[in-house]
C-alpha cells in the first residue's frame, strides 16, 4: 500500500542549529503511529512541518494518492488538504455547548467567504449528532464545553476536527493529564480513528503508548533512530543509550 504523507530528506535550521536532520518518514493511509524521543529530539518541529507551520531548508513532504507537494502551501490550505492538527491544550469555546462547538467546527470548514452566509441545515445537524458520537459525547450534546471534565474537552477538540474530515490527524499529547478512564477511552478512540485515517501520536508517557499497540518511530537529534513495535524499539540499545544514557 503507499502512503499517505511522504516526508523525505527534510532538513531545518534554527540559528545553525539542526533541529530536523534530513528526516524521513512515511505512513499508510489508515495507520495509527506513535512519534516519541527525548525533550528536543525534533518531534515539535516535524508537527511544524507538516502543517506549513515551519519551512525546511530542503526535503520534501508529499501527500494524498496525487502525492502534492505541501511544502509552499500555507496552513490553511494544508489543513484544508486533509491535515488536522490537535495541540496539547484544548482550545474549545467554553460559553458554547457542544453542539454548538461542533456546529462551529462545520462551519469554519466551509471557507472564509461561506462562513458569512452560512446556515446549518437539518444534515449539518445531524452531522454534529454523528461527530459527536464519534468521540463518545453523544450524550452531552446541550453541555456548556467549559463544563466538561478535561478529557472531554479533547475529544470534543478532536470532534471539532474531524468536522474537517482530515485523512491525516497529527495528535500532540493526548493522555497528558487524563485520568485512568479517560486515558482508556481515548485510546479506543485513536485506535478506531485510525481505522478510516491516518493518526500520528506524539506521546512522552511509554505506558499510554503501550496501549497503542502500534508502530512506533523513534525521534532524536532530528532523525529517525529507530523504527517498529515498542518492545522492538526500546530493545536497541542506540534507543536505551538516548533515552537512559546521560
Ligand atoms: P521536541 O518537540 O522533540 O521536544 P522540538 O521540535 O521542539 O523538539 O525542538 C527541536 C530542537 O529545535 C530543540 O533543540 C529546540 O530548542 C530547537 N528549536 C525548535 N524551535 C526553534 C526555534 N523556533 N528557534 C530556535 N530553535 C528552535
């Protein structure tokens, strides 16, 4: 199967410094990836990257089965080509109710100059049930956002993105700062995400990305250093040395 984003021989420089070393990287169009590495190993900065945040010196990132260049593009339309990006912190609008949050989220999909006249419709409603029930608040439909515990506002930050249908979701963090149950949930809801798109989990805490039961790709210095299941990776002894070894 080919992949969906192809990253290949990116490279940036910050002030001379190295951050991303010519990086490479693929993934499936219906894969679930963890990225993780220690503090300053480049993880940010991929993220950066891929979403037009950050321009790299050289290298190129292609995307879709048109394989499109997305370097030159600028965020909005990377977004707008199918790439979702879920910061750490959510950013959901806590005077509005769910409902309204994802009704937001739909309408911001449709472009700077639709948003003026647009309407929601019966379907956009029921598209707000149906994302909604994707992220499991199927029954907090009237809730204030600002009411909802903090693993409840990521899910619904992630509902707000799925409303732009990405086929690749970049995630920063997710577990950070979730309780047992909301952890649980939320990796059942990477993993079944992942079934229809792409999803890359940027993740510190190795128990969470345990749970993932996917491949992982090991970040450091702004390179790959090691690639496959997490026992494989944290078996090389390259990966113990950065990990443990200063
Ligand atoms: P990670 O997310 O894995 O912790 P980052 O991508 O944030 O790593 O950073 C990689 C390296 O690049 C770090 O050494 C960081 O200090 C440096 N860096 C990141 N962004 C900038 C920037 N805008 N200016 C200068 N240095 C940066």
């Amino acid at each position: 199967m080919s992949a969906l984003l192809e990253v290949s021989g990116i490279s940036v420089t910050f002030d001379g410094f190295r951050a991303i070393n010519n990086l490479s990287f693929e993934i499936g169009p219906a894969e679930l990836r963890a990225v993780i590495g220690p503090n300053g190993a480049g993880k940010t900065t991929f993220m950066d990257i891929v979403t037009g945040k950050t321009r790299p010196d050289s290298g190129k990132v292609l995307f879709g089965e048109r394989s499109v260049n997305l370097l030159g593009m600028t965020e909005a339309q990377i977004a707008r080509a199918g790439v979702g990006r879920k910061f750490q912190r959510p950013t959901v609008f806590e005077d509005q109710s769910v409902a309204e949050n994802l009704m937001m989220a739909l309408k911001a999909d449709r472009g700077p100059f639709a948003v003026l006249r647009w309407r929601p419709r019966p379907e956009h409603h029921a598209r707000v049930a149906e994302l909604a029930s994707e992220v499991g608040l199927a029954d907090h439909l009237p809730r204030k956002a600002g009411e909802l515990s903090h693993g409840q506002k990521q899910w619904l930050e992630i509902g707000m993105l799925l409303a732009q249908e990405p086929r690749l979701l970049l995630v920063d963090e997710p577990a950070a700062g979730m309780t047992l149950a909301e952890r649980e949930h939320t990796t059942r809801l990477l993993v079944d995400l992942a079934k229809t798109r792409a999803v890359v989990v940027v993740e510190h805490d190795m128990d969470f990305v345990r749970r993932l039961a996917c491949k992982v790709t090991v970040l450091h210095e702004g390179a790959v250093l090691a690639e496959g299941s997490l026992d494989h990776v944290t078996r090389n002894p390259a990966v113990i040395e950065v990990y443990l070894g200063r």
